[in-house]
C-alpha cells in the first residue's frame, strides 16, 4: 500500500512551524556563544585551568593555542601525493550455510605536479574460523566473537595497515597526505564495554601498531596523516564553552545540577543545543581553518601515546568539517600542509576529498556483490560435499512468493 500523503501533510507542516522556531531559538544562542568564545579567548589560561578540574560527563575540547583563530591555506606544493584507504565489509550472518564474514578495503595513490599518476586497488579479505571470529583471552576462557561493532574496529585496523603499506611505497623526499575517512578515536572501545584482552588486540595491537608505522614512514619521509569528518556533529569546543558558563569553580554536574527541578535554567543551557559546526561557520570564511583542539576522550588519553588526537575545523564552502590528526603531525610542523592538502582534495572532489571518494568507490559491496559472495560460499561447500544449506528465513528473503 502507497504512503498516505494526505494523512502526512499536517504533520509535515507542524514539523516546519516547530524547526523554524527552533532556528530562532538557535541563533540566539549562537549570538551568545560567539561572544563567550570572544571573551574566553583573551584568558586561556583561566578556562584550561576550570577543564582541567571538570567533573562532568560530557567531552570537552583542550585547548592548545587559541579559540578564535582563523589560518587561511598556503599554496601547494609543486608535487606532492595524496594515499587514502576506505573499506567495507560483510558481516557473519548466522542464517548463511558458513560462519565467516568479510572485510573489502579500496585504496588510492593519488600523484600530483611532475609525474601525475593514479593507482586505485581493493583488497579482500576473508575471514573464517574459530581463531580468525574470536578474540581470546590467554589468562582465562573468556572469548569475544568479532562481529557487528568489533568488526567495524577490525575493519578500521585494516585501512590503517593498508595505508601504512601505501606510506611506504612512496618516493621518500614526496611531500605526502594520508587520508583516512571518519575518526581516529575508537569511540567502540572507550568505557567498559569490552573487556581490556579485547581493547588490547584491537587497539594496542592492532590500530596503535598501524599508527606506529605511518609514524615511521612519517620520522624518515615527512608523511602526514589525517582524517576527515564531513559536517561534523561535535559538541567538542561548546561543550568547552558550557565549562566558562559555570558558575562554579569546579563544573561538577552530579554535585550542583543533578538536584535541579528544572534542568533548563543551569547557567551553561545559554549554548546548549548548538553544535561546534554552528561556532566555526559563523567565524571561519572559505578555506579557513580554526586554531587546533586536543581530544580528552578517555580511550585517547588512556592509551594513545603520542598519537594523541588533535583536530581543527576547516570550512568547505558552505560546510564545516573535522579534521583530525595525531600529536606527532604537529611536532613536526605539518598541520598547515595537512590544512592546505585537504582543502585542495575538496575543491577537486567538489566538497569532499577526491582521494576519499575515490577509495570509497574501490571499496563499496553492492547488493549484488553481497549476494554473489553468498552463492560462492553454497557452491564451493556443495563441491566439497559439506552442509551448504542456509536457513529457511534467509531462503524467504531470496524468493518472492506473493
């Protein structure tokens, strides 16, 4: 049966009236969270000191060097290169005849000046097997299947080894950008939702030793690494804002607001609502980007070392997006290149990095793919004589009988 547009219109409309005054509502808000940035940014030392002794249950930006600055792009270099990875994958399917699941990873090499050229791969890989599905812990019988969420993670390790491959296959004196799409924070793995042998296999053995080899390529090449958010949704830097809001020496919600009859009449709801994209488009004009900003997630400060995650916000036309990178970037002087690289990407991508689409498009499963990948999985254990039967749902799923 069609939608019922008849029925839907009133409701369409209602939803308008309310986002316009939403909008209102908004703007005010926005009004006076430009002007505590203002403020704010002539004592920096007073507002670090207040985040520092924060006791709340939100993330809040570090601040670095500034709140308010604004650093246009520098010209780029005469030849340089872009490498950037992206991956997909297919998860174990309890209804297919085998318990396995697969991880596609596309990548680019992108050569720019002298001796422009273009590589673009995909590299797939199975994964089948108690050894390959389970993360075990060696001190006792506890076992963790890698599948949904922790695969996403396996997947994330996996671009960043191929892009660490990538790394070093380029010409040493190239001035280069590693490109990675999406966070470097593993949010998955933060707090106490796996336990720490997991958290260890993912993140110490695996994403931190792939950053620890781009760190190595970076030390003898000069190889930069980033990553890049589109139209970001982080509160990071309001959240900072709603800490100088406080009233109290030490922001401590639990202590001073969880009591309250009324929530919405605390001090630091005046820039509630608005996300850091909503600040940064106001003060940045195309191209710009914003001072830099320290990550103080607690996965990032417990294990990151010195790929300590640091971010600035670029504007893209009319879209702010997050572009973060590890402390090592900016030790060696390399953010204004980062800067200047990214913003190029997204003007030849026509707001998005050229590379990173580019890899995306190496990597994507299609509907089609996805289903040819389960024919072979039937056709192959046929041939060996073994169960290749899937379950009578996912049958259905294939068959239409109505």
């Amino acid at each position: 049966m069609p939608l019922d547009l008849a029925k839907v219109v009133a409701q369409i409309e209602g939803m308008a009236a309310t986002l316009q005054a939403e909008e209102q509502e908004r703007l005010q808000r926005l009004s006076h969270a430009l002007e505590t940035l203002r403020r704010q940014s002539a004592d920096l030392d007073s507002l670090k000191s207040k985040i520092a002794r924060r006791k709340t249950s939100w993330l809040v930006a570090g601040i670095a060097d500034g709140l308010v600055d604004c650093h246009k792009p520098l010209p780029c270099p005469s030849d340089f290169a872009v490498i950037a990875t992206d991956g997909s994958q297919i998860d174990v399917d309890r209804q297919s005849a085998a318990r396995c699941c697969l991880i596609n990873v596309g990548s680019i090499i992108l050569r720019y000046g002298l001796s422009p050229d273009a590589v673009l791969r995909s590299q797939p890989t199975l994964y089948a097997g108690y050894e390959e599905l389970t993360i075990a812990d060696p001190s006792s019988s506890r076992e963790q299947p890698v599948q949904g969420a922790l695969l996403g993670i396996k997947r994330a390790v996996a671009e960043c080894l191929v892009l660490a491959e990538l790394g070093e296959e380029l010409p040493p004196q190239l001035p280069a950008l590693a490109l990675l799409d999406g966070t470097l924070i593993l949010w998955g793995l933060a707090g106490k939702a796996y336990d720490e042998y997991v958290r260890r296999e993912l993140l110490d053995n695996g994403f931190l030793m792939a950053l620890d080899r781009i760190n190595g390529v970076s030390q003898k090449t000069g190889l930069a690494l980033a990553s890049y958010i589109s139209s970001t949704g982080s509160t990071d830097v309001v959240n900072a804002l709603r800490i100088a809001e406080c009233p109290h020496e030490t922001p401590d919600c639990d202590r001073y607001c969880s009591g309250r009859a009324a929530p919405s009449k605390r001090e630091c709801d005046a820039v509630a609502g608005l996300r850091d994209r909503h600040l940064f488009s106001a003060l940045l004009e195309p191209g710009e980007r914003s001072a830099t900003f320290l990550s103080l997630s607690s996965v990032v400060q417990e294990s990151y070392r010195e790929h300590e995650v640091r971010f600035f916000y670029l504007k893209v036309d009319d879209e702010i997006a997050r572009v973060e990178f590890p402390r090592w970037v900016e030790e060696r002087g390399l953010v204004d290149f980062v800067h200047t690289i990214v913003l190029d990407q997204c003007r030849r991508g026509h707001g998005y990095p050229s590379a990173l689409s580019e890899a995306h498009e190496q990597a994507v499963l299609t509907g089609a793919d996805r289903e040819q990948f389960q024919r072979l999985i039937e056709l192959s254990l046929a041939d060996r004589r073994l169960p290749a039967t899937t379950s009578a749902k996912s049958r259905s799923k294939r068959s239409r009988w109505v």
